[in-house]
C-alpha cells in the first residue's frame, strides 16, 4: 500500500480529508475541545475600579491675593510643606470662588474666625499654618498624612497650569448666557461670580 513519508497511507488520509470536506465544522468542534490549562477561566473574578482602596482627600483653604501680606506668606509656607512631603492636595482658592469662603466658614463653625491657610483631611480639621509646621518640624505631620493620595510635586495640570480654574465654556468668562426663549441674556449657571470653573483635569 502507497505511504506518504511519513508513513501514513494515502487512502486514509484522503478519505480522511474527504470526511471534513464534507463536515467542515467537525474540526472546529475538535479544537473546542482542546483546554488550555495556563489560560485563566473568564469566570475568575477580576477586581474592579470600584473596589479599590479610596484615599481620603487633603483639601488646602488658601488664598491668591497679595493684600494681606503675611496671609498670603503663610498660604505658600503650608503649601511647600505639603508638596514636600509628596501629596495631592485639593487647593480652594477662596479669592477666586466665594462659595470655597463660606464652606470653610461652614466647616470651621460661626464662632471661628475666618484665618488663612487652613488643612482638612476630608471634613476633619488638621490645622493652620503655626499646626502645620509644628507637625512637620516634630516628624509628625508625616504620620498624619499616611493613607493621602500622593502626587509628583513637580506635577503641573495641561488643562489649567496649576491655577485649578478654567474660563467657563458657556459663557467664555462673561457670566452671560443668551436664552433665545427668553429674548434675553442671563446670568451663567455653569460658573463662579468671576465667570471659572474648577478644573476638570485636576480638580475632578
């Protein structure tokens, strides 16, 4: 009987190949068969962004504004601390938004003045600027912080270059909107009384 070299008789491998012309899903149904036992199961369960260990959030109440000298001095002193020790911090601005002036007068209480710079983690108090360097010359601020997202101090956002605000992209920075219904303009309600809005980028 003819052989192919191999071996293997020519009448059976056409009657063979014959078999799956005529049932050419037979060999797909053979391959389904096969299991690779280093590929994992689809029913593994993969862990979600959800959950993910969340960090609590530092948030820095600061100010832009150069009038009051020290103030101003004492916002860039707790702020360099901060960047120092490698954590993301959420900068509220309260001469740029004055709703960040009154959530902070909400969260220090109406007995409390309003003194600047002031550091929450979350919703809880962590101090000003004389607490703020106590910690952080007596090693402690550091223990404090543990658990705080960390960021690159040399991070600058594309979206705004570190000023944490952008002009509104409905009324482009005017506070005025046309409502063609009304056949007038209105005040914007996307932005802030300057006509900014929080940075998406890195304010989200």
């Amino acid at each position: 009987m003819a052989q192919l070299p191999n071996g293997f008789p020519i009448s059976e491998f056409f009657s063979s190949s014959a078999y799956f012309f005529k049932n050419p899903f037979s060999i797909l149904r053979s391959f389904s068969n096969l299991h690779d036992h280093r590929r994992p199961s689809m029913r593994t369960p993969v862990k979600s962004f959800a959950e993910e260990p969340k960090h609590p959030k530092l948030v820095l109440y600061t100010t832009s504004l150069r009038g009051i000298r020290r103030t101003f001095e004492d916002c860039c002193a707790v702020r360099a601390i901060l960047r120092g020790l490698h954590v993301a911090v959420d900068e509220r601005d309260v001469s740029m938004d004055v709703s960040f002036r009154m959530e902070l007068q909400s969260l220090l209480g109406k007995g409390r003045p309003l003194v600047l710079p002031q550091v929450f983690i979350e919703n809880r108090w962590l101090g000003g600027v004389e607490e703020i360097r106590q910690m952080n010359e007596a090693g402690e601020l550091g223990r404090r912080l543990e658990g705080v997202a960390a960021q690159d101090p040399t991070f600058v956002c594309e979206g705004c270059g570190g000023a944490r605000f952008v002009p509104c992209s409905y009324c482009h920075g005017s506070q005025k909107v046309f409502v063609e219904k009304e056949g007038r303009k209105r005040r914007c309600d996307e932005c802030n009384e300057n006509g900014l809005v929080r940075c998406l980028h890195c304010c989200s």
